[in-house]
C-alpha cells in the first residue's frame, strides 16, 4: 500500500534536525490542555513564553525494555524517571539549541540515543524516546507539536510508529476500509492529518495484513482536539497505543 502521509521531522539517534524557518506561528497557540494516561496536565499560552524566551517540551517513553528513562538536556536531567508507555507534562526549557540524550548511567555516561535540536520560543516539542534496531542503543525522535487551535468539525491526528522492525504499519479505526494513516516506518512520524470526527476501537495492523498487532478500544477523536498516538512494543511481544490528546484554547 503507498505511503500517503508518512513524513520525516527529524533524525534517528545521531543525527541533527532543522526546524523551518520564517514566520512564528507560535504566538497566536493559547493555553494547551493535555490528558495521556488518565492525568491532566495544562500549559500557558505561547505567547507568555515567548515573552520569557521559553518553550515546552514534553517526552514520550516507548522503550520496553529497561528501566525508567531519564532524558538529559544538555548536562541537565530535563524528565527523569518517564516510564514505559509514559507521556510527561509539558514543562518549560529556554529556546535554545540542545543536546538531548539517553545515557547509560549518570551525568558522565555513555550516550545510548542523542538528538540536537533547536527549540524555538513559544514551541512545543515532544520527545519520543524509542527503542532501536541495534543492541544496545536507544533513539530519540524530536517532534514539532505544532499547537494551533483546531476547526470543532475536525480532529486532528498523527501517528508514530515505534516498534522496530522489517514490518511497516497501518492505523485504522475497525470496521472501515481506508486506513486514518498507511505504510508507516519505525520512529517516523505520520500526519498531521485532519479527520471528520469519529468514536470505535483502532488498529494497528502490518501494512497489506488483516492481522491485529494492537487494539485501543473506545476511542473518540472528538472536533476540536489534537490526537498523538504511539505504537509501542517490541516484535514477539506485547503491543499498545500510548494516546495522547491535547486542546487549545482560542484566543
């Protein structure tokens, strides 16, 4: 099946990742409402950050196997202890250029997965901490949430999947025929996308099979609102959909 929707936005875990340039958007984001995991978290308008030089950066556990993940920017431990199938808060790191790590150990620690990255004030960013293809190491994806409010007749979605393997997916939403996102690598990004809003169960399935990988039951991509989901797990295991919703609220 052709990969409709599947786009790059940033790099695996040694490379580097250019944000585009040019008008800042992020001014006119109000604050964010986000529920993941059953908490709820808010964050302010974009536009008191820019005013500080901040942005929001929030990060996302898919690694399986290991402990807690603490993710290091520069040499300070921006989340620690985020654990598997987690999403965190947004919290405030200054719009700058960073080195994002995973490290074996502490401060001085070997670097399993890093991400440079520039943060641009008034953004929000989601970290995705995955799991990689050679032993041993890690890899860390750097999102460009791109926070905006959202027509109340649509919602708008992404996917992402982060299970390593030979296998691309697909994203439906059972009993319908087209998929909301096809064909889509490991630790690549699908969407934004917008949907006419809709309640049932997703699927997860690999790309051109009827074979289930992971089911999220329940679920209402209601008009208004901003879905992320993560496909979680390893091959041989147990699969999930980390869900993560967020709300802007107009200026």
């Amino acid at each position: 099946m052709a990969n409709r929707s599947a786009i790059w936005l940033g790099v695996l875990a040694s490379g580097t990742l250019a944000l585009g340039t040019g008008c800042n958007e992020a001014k006119d984001t109000g604050a964010v409402t986000s529920r993941s995991g059953g908490e709820t978290s808010r964050a302010p308008a974009a536009e008191t950050l820019e005013e500080r030089n901040l942005a929001l950066v929030r990060a996302v556990n898919v690694i399986p196997d290991g402990d807690p993940v603490t993710i290091w920017a520069g040499d300070s431990a921006a989340f620690t202890g985020v654990g598997y199938s987690q999403a965190t808060p947004y919290r405030e790191i200054t719009d700058n250029m960073f080195r994002f790590q995973i490290r074996a150990g502490g401060v001085d620690g070997e670097a399993l997965a890093e991400n440079r990255e520039s943060l641009d004030d008034g953004g929000h960013y989601t970290i995705v901490a995955l799991p990689s293809a050679e032993e041993g190491r890690r890899t860390l994806r750097v999102l460009d949430d791109d926070q905006k409010p959202v027509p109340s007749d649509k919602a708008r979605v992404r996917f992402v999947n982060g299970v390593p393997g030979d296998s691309n997916v697909d994203l439906f939403v059972r009993g319908r025929d087209e998929p909301l996102f096809d064909d889509v690598k490991f630790a690549t990004e699908a969407g934004w996308d917008e949907f006419d809003p809709i309640a049932g169960t997703l699927v997860v399935r690999p790309d051109d099979r009827n074979t289930s990988l992971a089911t999220l039951p329940n679920v209402k991509l209601e008009g208004g609102k901003s879905y992320t989901f993560v496909l979680a797990g390893r091959p041989g295991r147990k699969y999930e959909l980390v869900k993560i919703e967020d709300e802007v609220a107009v200026k």
